[in-house]
C-alpha cells in the first residue's frame, strides 16, 4: 500500500513552535496521538522527525521519544504507538525508536488488519481478523526473555483509553492505576487490542487484569476519545504521585498529534443525507475537534505551550509540496519500506 505524501506544515510547526521552546523550560511534557485509520501516517512521519531534531540537539545519537516526554497517551493506532515509543526494555530504555515503532507498525500492517473473508460474507462488509492483531501485538509487546510486558512495565507513564460495553462508560488504561492495584494492571498488547476494536470492523475484545479481578467488553477509545489530549492533561493534573510539581494547565507543554481525517470518501450522499457508514467516521472526527478546540481555549494564555499537529483532509494537502525533508533524505511519495530506513 502506498502512503500519502505529508506536508511540510507538520515539520514547521515542531521545529518553530515545540522544539525551540522546550529548549528554554522545564514545565511536565505531554505526547498525545489520536486515532486514525491503520497507518498512522501524521503521527508517524511527526514522530520520526521529531525524534531525529531530539537527537540532532541534544547530542546524543540513542535519545528516544520517551526520553523527552514526561507523559505519553495515545488512542487507537496512536496508542499502539504510544506503547511502542514507552514499553521498558528490561533495562529502563524504551523497546522501540521511532523509526522502529513505525516500520514495524506498516510492516505488520496487513497482518495486524486482515481481512476475515468469512466474517465480511456474513455480515456483508469488510471485517478484520482478531486473532491475526493478537498475533502480531503480543509480540511487539514481549521481551527477548519471553516476558510479557504489562501497563506497569513502561518506561514513562502511559494512558490509554478505551469504551467498556459492560459499564456502558468509557475505561482508561494508566500505568498510575497499575502500580496502586494489579486489579487495574493489564498485558499492554491487550490494552493495545482494547483500544482498536473499532465496532463495525471488529468484536468487542474481553479482557481481565493480572490478578483477574477486574474485567471488561472493549470497542474503541476513539469513540469516547480519539484524540485522548483532554484526558492526558487531567491525569496530570490530578496525578500528584508522579507529578507533584503540577498545579495547573501553566505547567505543562503538550504536543498533540493527529492522524488526518478518518473519512477519505465525502461524509454526505449527492441528496445531502448522511451515510450510515460514515457515522463512525464522523464521531471520531468530530471528538478530536472537539478536544482541540477546548485545550486551545485552556492555553489562550500561553498558546505556545499546546502545539496540535492535524491535516484537514488527506487530498487537499497533496498539492502543496511533492518532495519535503524527511530526517536526511527527501521522499516524493512514501512506501512502508522508506518508514525504516534513513
């Protein structure tokens, strides 16, 4: 499959309104990546470049995302990401780089979103496989020992949200709630599943914590928070074990990344009437707006401390540059293979 083309707009906003300011302050870090899709195309290339000017500027060639971040949240394939970029090694650095999280992410993307031919003949639509994504997550989320890491083995805190059918009520995922009780410590590939059960493409995904005392009936976070920022900024207000230093939004720097719209097709039939499969679409849209517009009007005081990195649609920004800067080489239109290789 071949990628979509990213605009310069994403590196120019890191470069001009993130890098440079938290070069000159020590308020609390938030990373925040919504949902979107199956690619995580935004975030991905955001990711990567930002991790290479991390190192660029510090000097130090192994820096990581989790290096930088003091908070790491994610949503669907964002929180996959998220994983990824924050899951302990054993050794107290991260499993994955950036470059690594998005290369295996597109190389494994057929296996993590395979079609269940059965499936989309019964329910005539396109359904994917669960246990192929089960396959594939538990064994980004696993040791070269063999363990098997949970929410608790991460390198920086983790939130991860998702909807609980059993509770009717959304359900976040922290590594604050696992270290308190293991009645809320969870495998991270299953918190990973939980969080991308998307409704009209998969099951609902069961799961139960370590200890088998609490349980749930997972569909996607995106439904209640594709775009978890919101939910990432009042865990850290109100996290005072991890963050005691924090009294208000004043001390935070949160970078938001999106994932472009979810809908590639118009949202709206010739006769002006919403189709019904593009009601999913237009949710998960329309709560990332939402978070956005809110946390821009929390930081109108210092706007340069909330950064969101988002594209309007993916075919109106394929005009505006055909090759850009993408860590030391240029790409004109991106193959998974050009995620991994630098």
């Amino acid at each position: 499959m071949e990628l979509s083309k990213v605009t310069l707009e994403i590196f120019t906003k890191l470069e001009q309104k993130w890098l440079s300011h938290c070069e000159t302050t020590k308020k609390i870090r938030i990373l925040s990546i919504d949902g979107g899709g199956t690619t995580g195309i935004v975030s991905g290339a955001a990711l990567i470049h930002l991790e290479d000017q991390i190192r660029l500027k510090t000097g130090d060639p192994h820096a990581q995302i989790a290096d930088f971040f003091d908070m790491i949240a994610g949503t669907g394939v964002g929180a996959v990401l998220a994983a990824m970029l924050s899951a302990d090694d054993g050794t107290g650095h991260p499993l994955f780089t950036a470059r690594e999280a998005i290369k295996c992410i597109t190389q494994n993307n057929s296996e993590l979103f395979k079609v269940n031919k059965l499936a989309g003949v019964l329910h005539r639509q396109k359904r994917f496989s669960g246990k192929s994504m089960d396959k594939v997550l538990k064994e980004m989320f696993k040791r070269e020992d063999g363990t098997v890491l949970t929410l608790k083995d991460t390198c920086k805190p983790l939130l991860v949200p998702c909807f609980d059918l059993k509770s009717s009520a959304p359900f976040v995922f922290s590594r604050a709630d696992a270290s308190e009780s293991p009645s809320f410590n969870f495998e991270l590939w299953k918190v990973c599943r939980a969080t991308s059960a998307t409704p009209s493409l998969f099951k609902p995904f069961a799961l139960t914590s370590i200890d088998g005392k609490t349980s749930c009936s997972a569909v996607d976070g995106g439904l209640v928070m594709n775009n978890p920022a919101a939910a990432a900024v009042t865990h850290v207000l109100h996290n005072k074990r991890d963050f005691p230093s924090v009294n208000s939004v004043e001390d935070l720097l949160v970078l938001s990344l999106g994932n472009g719209p979810w809908c590639g097709r118009s949202k709206v039939r010739n006769n002006c009437e919403c189709s019904t499969s593009s009601v999913v679409d237009i949710v998960l849209d329309g709560v990332s707006e939402t978070v956005d517009q809110m946390l821009g009007n929390a930081f109108c005081w210092n706007r340069t401390d909330y950064v969101r990195i988002q594209i309007s649609t993916i075919l109106s920004f394929l005009f505006l540059l055909d090759l850009i800067q993408f860590g030391d080489r240029r790409f004109g239109t991106y193959r998974p293979t050009d995620w991994g290789e630098k």
